[in-house]
C-alpha cells in the first residue's frame, strides 16, 4: 500500500513539474525541426538574410552619370538576333488580360508612333509569342517627361521587363525619385538592388542590355548550373552574375503594363549557346 501511495504521489509530481513554462518550453523545443511556421509577406527576407522585402532602410546604391549615350548602347540589332520590335508593329507579341478583364483578346493595344510602342494604361501587359532559354537581351525605354510632383516611388515612371522563365528587371524613374532599393530601375524586383543607379532623366532614352544563363539539370534533376543573370543599364553593369532561383529553363520574355504610359524600342534577343549541359 505504501509503494503504490508513493508511486502516485511521484506521478502527480512529474506532472505538475512538467507543466511549468519553463520545462514546457523545453519539451516543446523538442518538437522536429522541421516544423513549418507560416511568414507574412512583410517578414519576408531578400536573399542574404539580411533586409526585408521592400525594405525602406536598406542602403540606397550610390548614384553615378552614365554619361551621354554611345552609339554602341543604343546599337542596331546584329545579324544573328531575333528582332522582337523595329518600330513598325508587334506582331511577335500578345497581349495578356488580367483576370478581371473583359476584353480577353490576345492583340496588343500599346500605341506605335516614331518607332517606338507606349504603353496604354490599363490595356494589359504583353509577351512575345516565342519562348528562349539561355539569351541576350536588347530593351530601349523611357519613361514619360512630364513629372507629376504628386507621383513619387512606384507611382513614377513605373514597368517592368519580365525575364524568359524568371525574375522582373525593375523599369521605373529612378532619376531624384526614391524608393525601395530592390524596386528601383534596374533591379531584380524583390531582391537585388542595382550595383549603381545610373537612371537618366525623365524622357530620356535608357537601355538594357540583359545576360540570361538558364539553369541546368543532370538526368537525376538535380542542380548542375545554377540561373544567373548580368544586366548593363546605360553602358554600365548594375547586376553582375546574380544567382537566381528557379527551375524553369525557358520562358517568354514580357513587359509590364503598370498603368504608366513608358515607351520601348529597339527590342531584340540573341539566342545562346553557352555549353553548360
């Protein structure tokens, strides 16, 4: 009788301590690491750990003249190149509505005049009709002269160049206009502010000269070549080697309707070999 009282007595006393904070804690602690813990938008981290998303105190890239432009920035598209738009129409091209449009044709509805295309706002993004792998990308813009004082950050100037299969490459005027470093001209949306900010002014031409290498997988899908891209804006490397995430290996190449009247011409891309298989 008395081993069964001290059993008991030593059970309910197991118990009570267990449910104290602080070994409770430590049991929970001994949960599987694994355990999923749901993470808002805002409290997403960019690549490296080290800001936020969108964060307005990351360090802003320092600003540098690009100078005035060069023949070799704004150059004719050479032999080998697939010319995606010479100023005359989009053919190569298709519109893309949003979900909540009625229209849903596929024809393009940007304007053309004096050899470039403007953006219509709110007439919907386009693509092009073919897709490509590893590439060389040509992409002249401008965004609109005339400056709304009461249209700052993103509201300003504001499309978006959309990579074959992968990230946005930030089109926005960026010359006096601040906002998120990962959201200014010429960054990899999201993630990767521009090395310098070399944005001309309001309705000057700008150019892109984009490297796309995708990635590469072995016959086990495993990651052989990771995707990276280079990016030139105005004659001078803002994104060098940046490692993407991703599988996808090829895709069309887009450009964003942001509801900003922003131009482009001389559009085209050079398909690539680079060996990787």
């Amino acid at each position: 009788m008395k081993y069964i009282f001290k059993t008991t007595t030593a059970i309910i006393f197991l118990l009570a301590l267990f449910n104290m904070p602080g070994i409770s804690g430590a049991a929970e602690a001994q949960k599987p690491a694994n355990t999923r813990v749901k993470q808002s938008k805002e409290e997403a981290l960019t690549p490296g750990g080290q800001y936020k998303r969108h964060d307005m105190e990351r360090p802003r890239p320092p600003v540098r003249d690009p100078g005035p432009p060069s023949e070799k920035e704004f150059a004719k598209p050479p032999a080998d190149a697939v010319v995606l738009f010479d100023g005359r129409d989009l053919s190569r091209w298709e519109r893309k509505p949003g979900t909540k449009d009625a229209d849903k044709s596929p024809e393009p509805k940007w304007k053309i005049e004096n050899g470039y295309i403007e953006i219509v706002p709110k007439s919907g993004s386009i693509t092009t009709k073919d897709k490509f792998g590893d590439c060389q990308i040509h992409i002249e813009w401008a965004t609109p002269e005339k400056v709304d004082p009461e249209m700052k950050g993103q509201k300003r100037g504001n499309s978006g160049v959309f990579l074959p299969g992968h990230n946005e490459i930030q089109v926005l005027d960026s010359y006096q206009n601040d906002t998120y470093p990962d959201g200014q001209a010429a960054a990899i949306y999201g993630q990767y502010p521009p090395l310098v900010n070399v944005c001309r002014k309001p309705g000057e031409w700008q150019s892109y000269d984009i490297t796309l290498e995708q990635p590469r997988f072995d016959e086990k899908h495993k990651l052989t070549h990771p995707c990276r891209i280079t990016v030139i804006h105005n004659g001078i490397t803002v994104q060098d080697h940046v490692e993407l995430g991703g599988g996808a290996t090829e895709g069309t190449l887009g450009l964003q309707d942001h509801t900003n009247p922003v131009r482009y011409r001389n559009i085209w891309i050079r398909k690539l070999n680079s060996g990787k298989e």
